[in-house]
C-alpha cells in the first residue's frame, strides 16, 4: 500500500468520498513528508502547517456535509508568486521578503472556493527569471531525482514538491517554459494553459504578454481536474478571455486513434543528446502503436524564438518591475543622500543579478533610439512565429517536440552564463510567444537516473485535445507513476 | 562592443539601480553576448509585418463606472517601509 | 531682426468620473491622504488595470466638440519614468494611437474669429500628490489622486500670443465644463496646461527650439509665464545665444521662469503598448450615439444669441461661457422676452453680485422666475430702475420674490397724478426763493426740486412723472 502522500489527487479525492481518509489526515502525512525530505529538497519558501489543517478541518466539514467538490480537500502547494492575502508573497525576492499581500490572487480565490488545502508558497526562480530555480533569494531547489540537479525553473518548487510528494498537485506559473520545463526535469505532468485561459489578476508579473498560470500533477486525470478549478473568464483581467470552458474529464477517455502530430524539423534537427533523442523516439513509436500519424513540418521563424523572447519579456519586465522602489512596500536601503539615490540602492540590493541582468537588458531594448531595431523587430518577429504555428495547426492536431534539449542540468552549470541558461528554453519560448498552450509529459529516465520529458502543443484554447493525448500516453506508459529515490 | 560602457551607466541610471565597479564590467561584457546573439533578428523580413503586442485577439473590455470599497488607510500602508501619519514617507523630492 | 513667438498647448482635463480610470476606487476629492486607494492605484505586485466606459465616453465627447477624429482602434501604451507620485513608476496613457486625432478650437481674438488645430487628444491616468515638509528633508506621499482620469488635449503649434493662448484655453475649459466632463478648476489641478514656447524670425515657417513650460496655474499666470518666456528667448536670441531644449518652472511669486535642474537625465520614457490592455476599439455606434447627444456649444450659442436675440458679441460672449449661466438667462427671457434687458440685468448686477462667489450661477439664490418678475414691475412702472436695485439685493440675500420685498418694504412707486402733483405743489410752496430764481433762469434748480419730492416721497415718486409734473406746475407759476 502506497503512502497517502503518493496518491493522485483523484485516487485520494475517491478515498474521501468513500469516507476511507479524512482531509486532516491527508494533509498531516503530507507535513509530514515536507518534514522528512524538505531540507533536502527546498522546495517551499513558506509552509504554513497551522493554516492548512485549518483548511483541512474545513474541507472535513464541507465533505461531511455533502458540499465539496472534486478537489476539496486536496493539499496543493502555490508558487511564491500568486498574491495570498495575510501571508507573506516574495516571488522568490528579497526585495519583497517581508511583502503581505492584502489581496488574494484570483487563483487563490478559487483555489479557497473548491477547499483545496494550500500549503505553502513554493519556491522559484526571482520573479520567474531562470531556468533552474537557482535565482531564489532562498536558495536554490533541488531536483529531488538528483539533489545536484535543478528542477528546471522558474517552478522548480512546484514541480520539486509534486515529485517529491511534499504536495499532491501545484500551481506554477510559465511565461518561456517556466512549467513545462520543470514538469520534464522532475518527472511530473504540467501543463500552460492558453493565454487569457486563467486569470492573471494577482500574479506578480514578470512579463504581462507571456505569463500564464497552470497546473502541476503526477497525470493528466490529476491536471484535468485542476484546469476545471483554474480557468475560466475573470473580469479583472482584461487579457482574460471569456468563453465557454469545457470540463476537461470529460476528454481523458476519448480515443486519439488517428490524430496528427506534427513535428517541426527546426527542433528536432537541433536533437544531439542521447537520452532526450530516446526518450523522444520511445514516445513517439507508443504513440505510433496508438495509431497516432507523425508528419514533419517547418515552422522557419522559430529559430528567432529565443532572440525575440529575450526582447520583449525583458522590456516587459522592465517597466513591470519598476513598482519596486523601497517606498510604498518591500525592502527599502538605508543609508541614502536622496530620493534617487534611494531607489538605486534600494533596487540594487533587492534584486538579485539575473533580474538586474534583465532589467538593463529591457531598458535598453526600449530606450530612445532602440525601440525600433530591438523591440519593435521581435514583436513582429512574435507576429511570425505565431503565423507558423497557425499555419502548422492546418495540417497536426498538436505539435510533438522534445521540452529540453538535454535531461537536468547540475547546480551552478549555467548559472554565470546567461546565453547557455537561456538557450534552455529554446523548445518551450515559441509557446508563449504564440500564447499557445502546451503540456509537458514524462517519457522516461536518463542513463543517469534523471526524467526526460516531451511537449505536446495544440492550438489556441485546446487545452482539452492535450489532456486528451496526455491521458491516452499515460494509459500506455508507466513514466509518470516512477517516484524519485528519496 | 554593441553596447558602451556609457550605454551601461545611462542604461542603469534609467532602470534605477546601483552597479558596482565590477558589476557594470561584467553586465557589459554579458549583455554585449546577448546583443549578438540578437543580432540573427537581422536576417528576418519584416517588411509589412504587423507587431504583435500580445496574444489575444480581442478588444479591451470596458467596466461601468461603479465605485467599489477602498482599502482601510492602514491596510494600504501596512506594507511601507516608512509613513507618517497616512502618508508614505520617502527622502525629499526636489523639482 | 524681429521674432515671432509659436506657442502649443498640452492641456489635462480631470474627468469627472465616479471612479478611477482603471479601478473602481472613488475620485472624491478632501479624503484623509491614501484613504481612496486600492491595490491597483497603489500599483501592488500582481494587479491588473481595467478601462472605465464612462473615462472613454466622456473622452469621446470632447473629442467631438473639438471635431476631432475618432480613431475606431486605439492603444494604451506605458509611459515610464520614475516619481514617488507615480506607483507603478509608469503611466498608462496614449503614445502612438490615441483615442483622436486632428480636430480644431475657435478662439475669438483681437482680428476675428481663429481656429486653433489640435493634433490630438488621449486618456491617460493622474498621479497622486507629494507634500513636502518645511522643516525636515521629507516628503510625503499621498496616492489618493492616483489613477483618476484624465484627457491630454494637444494643440498644433499654432498660438501666436499669450493672449491667444489664454483665448484658446477659456475656449477649451468652457467646452469641458459645458460637457460636464471637468469641473475645470485651475487652481485644484482638474485643468492644467503646459506651453511648448519657441520664437523664429517674424514671416518665417520653420520652428525654433523650444522650451517647456510647467506649473502655470490660472489663466493669468499662463499668460504671465508665456510672456516672460517670450521676452526671455527674444533678449537671449538678440544677444546671440542659443535657447536650451529643457523644461522650465513658472514661479507665479516672482513671475519668472527657471530651468528644472532635474538629476534625473534626459527623459527616455521607453513608451511601448501596455501588455495589460487590449486594444481600445470606438464602436462607430457609440460615436454617434454620443454626438446625437452632445449639447449646443458655446460657440454656437454666442452665436445664435448675437443673430437671433440681438445680443452684443461681448455680453454674448460672457453669457454662453459658463453653460448654467447661459441657461439662466435664457430661462429668463423665456418668462420675459426681452433679451436685452435681461441680458443688461444679468451682466451687471447679476454679475457684479456672483463675483465673490465660488459656485456661480448654479447657488444663485434668485430663480430666472424671480428675475423676469423683477424686470415686468420696472418695466410696467410699479418700481423704478433705481428701486429695483434695492430689491434685487434683498432678493439675492434672502431669496424671496420681488413681490414680496416690494410689498414688506412698502416700495410700491407713487405713480398717482393727483397725489403726486399735491406733493409738487407743497415743495413748491415751500420754497418760493428757489422758484423765483429758476423762473429768473437757473433751470438747473430744477434737480433740488426732484430731490425735494424723492425726500418727501422717500424715493418712491415715479421719477418721469415728476419731472412732467414739476415742469408743468413751474410753468404755470411763471
């Protein structure tokens, strides 16, 4: 019998309905874990026991009185960078170290609504700028199949703590891969939903065009459940789009027998790692015998996606980060000669390099004289890409693609070169760019022991034609259900 | 080098941050790398291109004008670094 | 050689919405500071902005009454720079599509009517207040304002005087005010204006470098600091030097204009479409919703007062400035049709009794029902022109009817013959040494026999009368 904190969400959701397991129960042996594996794995900036046996006791209460819904009482772990009013939110900075929200994300509202039990924030990259957690103001996560690697980032806490069993699901948020691919690197299923799918009101912003909450699971039944909670129209957000949402259980068990997955050559003729060439392949041929058809396509602009990316997101966060000036919340320096010397200081203690790094990267592209040659260029470069993609969806039901060129890296490999961290993402940055959604699915282990994950891409709003091709994968393999060596 | 050490200085002065010696040498040399590597934007045509801002196709909705509870004074200075009185308090700005 | 000033005007409008242009905080004025904030205007992490419909409809008004065009797709964009006032450190506003473009203000000047072209109008949103302590090197940071909306209206640079440029800012504010969309109050800030002042060589087309000018606020003080300007860049120029590109404060104490010394470096505001908004979309339908509902502009009304109420071009002017003033009077001549003499009522009494007053006409204790009524009993001869004024000073202190002032004050004229010529008679008698001397020729004693009855009469002898009848009597005596 697997532990408690091993289970899906949906396998304990049935416990609860049975009345064979209490929340409170749940939740505890959850804590429980986090207390064992925690100091290990760092996967949390803020776990609040006391709150979320609160949470629990409550969650009791609504499923005694017949009230719950499907996840009620299901302990889920949120990113430090969803607005949790009364609780400390730090998007992993220090500049907001002592920031107290006092508002709820949307997502957190909804979240409360369906009596999940939130047990923390968990940890990522500085406000959502790395690839490996590792630009924490609170240390770095690590990989809890290799505590020498990194998770992935920016979720790298979310994705960390699923793996882990410190959490039974999570939320992260993705604005260049930042779910996708620390799913892949800690051997767990998550998805970006479409772009205005779920409401970013409350989501610290790093880059506003390209930043998209979704949800972490160990399967796609798991993930299904959760886009049912999260998305959906939300007035306060105006890229939030308003339209019919689906119930996406309803697809895990539709047949995908004769779908058509594309594959972009300008991806896979950049493949030169073993293990991600493998695994890939081993994918693709399950998904052959499923009688899914494979064509290869040509998507010419998305070699550009990394430049343009590293453009528009900088500019973006630029002006987004500027609200953090030592004077209506957050850290503030001391010892100043004047109200612009305050800022300087102020902000140069706060942020951490890689988000000064971006800072100056975004300024720059914006400045007067460069608007034109650098963001005006990849914001129709951006224009590109996602013609590519509509026209690729004419011809697949979904793009097929590896997440990451190679399986987890270690700790501090990239860390002091920018370019190297950023070219991780060069399978994930076309998405967001196109404001697509995309799900990233296990698909086996190294030669090192370490996950190796692959992406599936639809058009916009199919979330559920993902969900559907996730969950037809996971009936056949058995990736997902591997649990690290802790 | 396609970015200038000035380029640096002006560019930090903007973007309000404090760059030590060392640390304005070293952004130089890393966003000089990135600069280049954007450099392959160059051989896209973008003749008659539209840039796009975003990725939803849609209007920006309106909301009616309704006033709606403001925060409690101390709520919204709950998080300041420094107040006086209900104002946040900062170093004199001189115009 | 002889320099031309060229003047442009960048005007912001408050709009006076109930709510914030993209939350749903309150714009009252007078709160304790930060008492009107929420985690938008206070520009907290994770907050996202939301269009006010009325901010835009009321922006699209004014943009009609300029004659502007509507442009159906419009932008929001970011303007960045940093300021304790400003919580985002950016601005919402408008840079490469505003909500219009083009359009034109008719001014009246010295040489007739001019129209002044705009080059556009856009929403963007207000800062908040910084108050700076006098004795410590503090200032404080009020965000109440934040985030109010507000309408940037730009004029080409075609102004050629500060007088013109006052012209087209009465014109502007008077708009606003009678579109009910800004208080238009100066002073507080709802109706701002900085100048963008250059001089060239008099007949010349091309333009000079110009400065900026800031913090002018009345209308005077436009046109102080846009002559001192002027003045300045003419000695500057005559002494062969060159004008700075820069921005300059108005000091209204001493007059003069000085140079910002500003650390802050040459402003870059990195204007780029703000991510958080879509783009803004004018339904043609809601234009012309709108424009079906716009009321007669002043200009119009100044002149359909001169053409069809013979009106003269000032007095219609002061009339139609002030939309509630505008009413009153022709609320007035409705009852009393006689546009003249209300007209001549309103534009000195009436007027010289609202000057101290902060509200105009619109606290005007005296209705135009209780005005028309004054003017019918001057006009029927039950109170003379003189009485009236007593009256109506009454009327304004206590706002009762002239009615029934007349009547608690027993003001009602003598217009009697028979008692009036008794009274004539009396005074007459009494004073044979004066009517022999004006019977010998001093016709001008005739004033101290009218000031004789008015006394016995306590002025309330109808003065035509007795003037017929002191003649007629003195006549006959001689």
């Amino acid at each position: 019998m697997s532990e408690l904190y091993e289970l899906t969400a949906w396998e304990l959701a049935g416990l609860l309905k049975e009345k064979k397991v209490g929340s409170v129960e749940i939740t505890n042996a959850v804590l429980k874990r986090i207390e064992e594996v925690e100091d290990r794995v760092n996967a949390y900036v803020t776990v609040t026991p006391d709150s979320a046996l609160e949470q629990a006791r409550e969650a009791d209460r609504r499923l005694a009185a017949g009230e719950a819904g499907p996840l009620t009482g299901i302990p889920i772990a949120v990113k430090d960078n969803m607005c949790f009013k009364g609780r400390k939110t730090t998007c992993g900075s220090r500049i907001l170290a002592n920031f107290v929200p006092p508002y709820d994300a949307a997502v957190v509202e909804l979240l409360r609504k369906e009596g999940m039990v939130i047990l923390g924030s968990a940890n990522m990259d500085e406000f959502a700028m790395g690839s490996s957690t590792e630009t924490s103001h609170w240390g770095p996560t690590h990989n809890p199949w290799n505590l020498e690697a990194t998770p992935g980032g920016s979720s790298g806490g979310s994705a960390a703590a699923v793996a882990a069993c410190e959490a039974i699901v999570a939320l992260g948020s993705d604005t260049g891969g930042s779910i996708r691919l620390p799913a892949s690197y800690c051997g767990v299923t998550g998805m970006k939903p479409t772009y205005g799918a779920v409401s970013r009101y409350g989501l610290v912003a790093y880059a506003s065009s390209l930043d998209q909450i979704g949800p972490f699971g160990r399967d796609a039944k798991d993930l299904a459940l959760l886009l049912n909670v999260i998305c959906g129209h939300d007035p306060r957000d105006s890229t939030s789009v308003p339209r019919e949402v689906p119930d996406f259980t309803t697809f895990l068990d539709k047949p995908v027998k004769g779908m058509t997955l594309g594959m972009p050559k300008e991806f896979f003729s950049k493949l030169d790692n073993p293990d991600v060439e493998r695994c890939i392949g081993e994918a693709k041929s399950v998904m052959e015998s499923m009688g899914i058809s494979f064509v290869e396509l040509s998507l010419p602009h998305l070699d550009y996606g990394i430049a343009a990316y590293y453009i528009i997101a900088p500019s973006e966060a630029s002006s987004n980060l500027a609200r953090y000036d030592g004077v209506k919340y957050g850290h503030r320096a001391e010892g100043f000669t004047s109200m612009i010397d305050m800022y300087c200081k102020t902000r140069a203690e706060g942020f951490g390099p890689e988000v000064k790094r971006r800072i100056m990267l975004g300024t720059y592209a914006l400045s007067s004289g460069y608007y034109d040659a650098y963001y005006l260029k990849a914001a129709k470069v951006r224009s590109l890409i996602t013609q590519d993609f509509r026209k690729a969806f004419e011809t697949c039901d979904a793009v097929f693609c590896p997440t990451s060129p190679t399986p987890p890296f270690k700790i501090g490999e990239k860390i002091d070169d920018p370019i190297q961290m950023y070219l991780t993402d060069v399978f994930t940055i076309p998405v967001n760019m196109a404001g697509l959604p995309g799900i990233a699915l296990p698909g086996g282990l190294s030669a090192d022991g370490l996950p190796v994950g692959f992406q599936l891409i639809a058009p916009h709003f199919e979330e559920a034609r993902l969900v559907q091709l996730a969950a037809a994968f996971q009936r056949e393999t058995d990736h997902h259900l591997k649990r690290p060596p802790l | 080098m396609k970015i200038t050490s000035e380029e640096v200085d002006y560019v930090a002065v903007l973007g309000r941050l404090t760059l030590e010696p060392e640390e304005k040498i070293k952004y130089q040399s890393q966003l000089d790398d990135i600069l280049k590597y954007m450099e392959m934007l160059s051989e896209v045509d973008t003749d008659d291109v539209e840039p796009m801002a975003g990725p939803v196709e849609l209007y920006t909705p309106l909301r009616e004008d309704e006033v709606k509870p403001s925060l409690q004074v101390d709520e919204a200075l709950a998080n300041a670094p420094e107040r006086e009185g209900s104002s946040f308090k900062v170093p004199k700005v001189i115009e | 050689m002889e320099y031309e000033p060229v003047i442009g005007l960048e005007v912001h409008a408050q709009l006076l919405t109930d709510s914030k242009a993209f939350c749903s905080c309150t714009t009252r004025f007078g709160a304790e500071p930060n008492a009107n904030t929420c985690p938008i205007c206070l520009g907290m992490p994770g907050v996202l902005p939301v269009l006010n419909r009325k901010a835009l409809e009321f922006t699209v008004r004014m943009a009609l009454a300029c004659n502007c065009t509507i442009n159906e797709m419009s932008r929001f964009a970011r303007k960045n720079y940093y300021y304790p006032d400003l919580p985002k450190n950016y601005q919402i506003s408008q840079y490469e599509l505003p909500v219009a473009t083009g359009g034109w203000v008719e001014i009246e000047t010295s040489d007739g009517p001019k129209r002044i072209a705009l080059t556009r109008i856009h929403m963007e949103e207000d800062a908040g207040k910084l108050i700076h302590d006098d004795q410590r090197p503090v200032s404080y940071v009020d965000l109440n304002r934040t985030g109010v909306p507000l309408i940037e209206i730009v004029s080409e640079p075609e102004i050629t005087s500060p007088e013109e440029a006052a012209a087209y800012l009465r014109a502007l504010r008077s708009m606003l005010v009678y579109l009910r969309i800004c208080d238009g109050n100066m002073e507080e800030g709802s109706f701002r204006c900085d100048a963008n002042v250059s001089l060239r060589p008099k007949g010349s087309t091309g333009l000079g470098v110009k400065t900026e000018l800031k913090n002018m606020n009345s209308f005077r003080f436009v046109q102080k600091g846009l002559q001192y300007e002027i003045d300045r860049q003419n000695t500057a120029l005559e002494n062969g030097e060159r004008i700075v590109q820069e921005t300059r404060l108005f000091n209204s104490s001493t007059g003069v204009t000085a140079s910002m010394r500003s650390k802050e470096q040459a402003h870059d505001y990195r204007y780029f479409p703000d991510p958080d908004l879509l783009p803004l979309r004018v339904a043609p339908e809601l234009v012309e919703q709108i424009r079906g509902e716009l009321p007669e502009l002043p200009a119009e009304k100044r002149e359909r007062f001169v053409r069809d109420l013979g009106i003269p071009g000032y007095d219609a002017g002061v009339l139609t400035a002030d939309r509630d003033l505008a009413a009153y009077f022709e609320g007035t001549v409705e009852l009393f049709p006689n546009p003249k003499a209300v007209s001549n009522w309103i534009m000195t009494e009436m007027m010289r009794k609202l000057k101290g007053e902060e509200n105009g006409i619109a606290e005007c204790p005296v209705s135009p029902q209780q005005l028309a009524d004054l003017l019918k009993l001057i006009d029927d001869g039950t109170i003379s022109g003189k009485m009236a004024k007593t009256v109506f000073e009454e009327m304004f202190a206590t706002g009762q009817g002239p009615d029934v002032i007349i009547k608690e004050k027993g003001l009602v004229q003598v217009s009697d013959a028979g008692e009036l010529l008794s009274i004539v008679n009396e005074i007459l008698d009494k004073n044979p040494g004066e009517v022999s001397k004006y019977l010998g020729g001093k016709t001008q004693l005739m004033g101290f026999f009218v000031g004789q009855i008015m006394k016995a009469t306590k002025g309330k002898a109808n003065p035509a009368m007795v003037n017929q009848l002191l003649a007629e009597e003195l006549k006959k005596r001689g």
